[in-house]
C-alpha cells in the first residue's frame, strides 16, 4: 500500500503575505513523517520508544506497572507462555537476554523489559495458520492469579527478510492487563542455496545448525523450558564474556548466597 504523505496548513501568518510575494511551502515536521510511516507499515504498535515505553502493546497500555508488578507480571507470562506451548506440542525456547537470565539463576533479569523467545519457521507457520488472535487462560499451581494472554502473529511473518525493519518481530504473547508482552521471533534458514545450515531472525541475528540444536531441556521460572544447545557461545557472542561473570549491572548486585540479583 502506497504511503499517504500528510500535508500540514500554512500558518496563519502567511495568509497575511501581500498579492505577488512568495508565499513558503509548509513541510512536514520529519519526526511527524517516520512515525506516519511507521503507523502505516507496522503491526505492533508501542506506547513510546523509549526502553520502558517500547515494552509495552499500545492497545493493551493503561500506564506504567512499578517495579514489583513488572516482575509479578513477567514471572507469570513467561510460564505461561511455556506451560501453553508445551501443552500445544509447539517447540520453542529462551533466546538473548532471557537466556542471560537463566545463565544467572534461571530467572527473568529484574532490569529487563524484556521477554525474547524464539520459534522455528515451521512452529511459526503452524502458529500463523492456526492459533493467531487466540486467547489463553491461565491459573497458577496454586489458583492464586488467573490471568488471560493474546497470541497476536504479525501478518508480515511470511516475509523472511528484514525490509524496512518495521516487523522484525513475527509475534507477541500479550498480558491483556497491562500491554506487557513477550517477543517471539522465528528462524529460518534463510539462503540455504548459499548459507546452508546458517539461521536467522529479521533482526540479523545468526545461529548454525550446531548452534541451537539439539535443545537442551531445562527449567526456567520453575516450569519446563528449553535451551539452545550452545548456550554458552551464543551468549558470549552476544553479549561478551563479561555478561557472565560481572556481578554488578543496572542498578542490581548479584548475591551468592540467595543467588538473586538484589536492587540497589
């Protein structure tokens, strides 16, 4: 669909301008032109672009959730989310800095906004043809919290390369509370012609065969999950040999003892 450029009125005091003077064109504000675009082109939409604000689905956004309700909040969705797709028969595992976080203690990053998961091309097809736009409920071990998620796919899945960058993300599993959400990006061996064996997402991230499977089962937030085989080199190559060890980041202290990242 071919983008509508909006046009914004001249001022008022250029109105006043005397017959036979030039009279300025009015321009769009640049800033005003990408977001138009991006409205245009993008599935998901955020409240903000900010680390905070960019974390959140716009239709579900009633507010910022302080810091205890982002952790409840994340603690149930990701078992959820787990839970449900074991429970499906759909693969999929921990991916970036949820799986620095199960590195650490097999827990979400009290810091991150962020949940990442990744399928394969085939559970994403699967997920694109049959479960997109359903609703799951879910109630804690011990019926304490029920809550609702939305399994929302990005029509745009079915484009494997990157474009203008505006879908990177393929779909979202959405607490319909609060807008918070886990990103779920899928893999595809893209140019096998030519990179056989070399996966990616739309957001140049690149794995080998070797790299991811077989997945290793694990537990992460006290519920099955899954792992990439080589773990360890995928986020070192991520995120540096530094992410492993160093026990201070973002405001937190690592404690040995209770092996929990504490707020400073």
């Amino acid at each position: 669909m071919k983008l509508q450029r909006t046009w914004f009125a001249i001022a008022w005091a250029w109105s006043l301008v005397p017959y036979g003077k030039a009279v300025p064109v009015a321009r769009p504000n640049e800033a005003q032109e990408v977001e138009a675009t991006a409205k245009s082109k993008k599935y998901f939409h955020e409240p903000g672009t900010d680390d905070i604000l960019g974390h959140y689905d716009q239709r579900f956004f009633h507010g910022v959730v302080d810091y205890e309700e982002k952790g409840n909040t994340q603690y149930h969705m990701i078992r959820a989310y787990l839970s449900t797709f074991q429970d499906l028969g759909l693969e999929t595992w921990i991916a970036h800095g949820t799986l620095l976080g199960w590195w650490w203690n097999g827990e979400t990053l009290p810091w991150d906004w962020d949940i990442d998961t990744q399928v394969s091309a085939v559970t994403l097809d699967y997920m694109g043809e049959y479960l997109n736009r359903t609703t799951h409920r879910y109630t804690s071990p011990e019926h304490s919290v029920s809550r609702e998620y939305l399994l929302d796919i990005n029509p745009a899945f079915v484009e494997r390369e990157r474009g203008d960058g505006y879908n990177i993300i393929d779909a979202r599993w959405i607490d319909v509370r609060n807008g918070l959400y886990i990103d779920i990006t899928g893999l595809t061996e893209t140019h096998p012609d030519v990179q056989p064996g070399i996966w990616s997402c739309k957001n140049y991230h690149r794995y080998r065969t070797g790299d991811l499977y077989p997945l290793r089962n694990s537990m992460f937030e006290g519920v099955p999950a899954k792992i990439p085989y080589a773990y360890d080199s995928i986020l070192t190559e991520e995120y540096r040999a530094e992410a492993l060890v160093s026990t201070d980041f973002n405001g937190h202290r690592w404690d040995p003892t209770t092996k929990e990242w504490v707020s400073l």
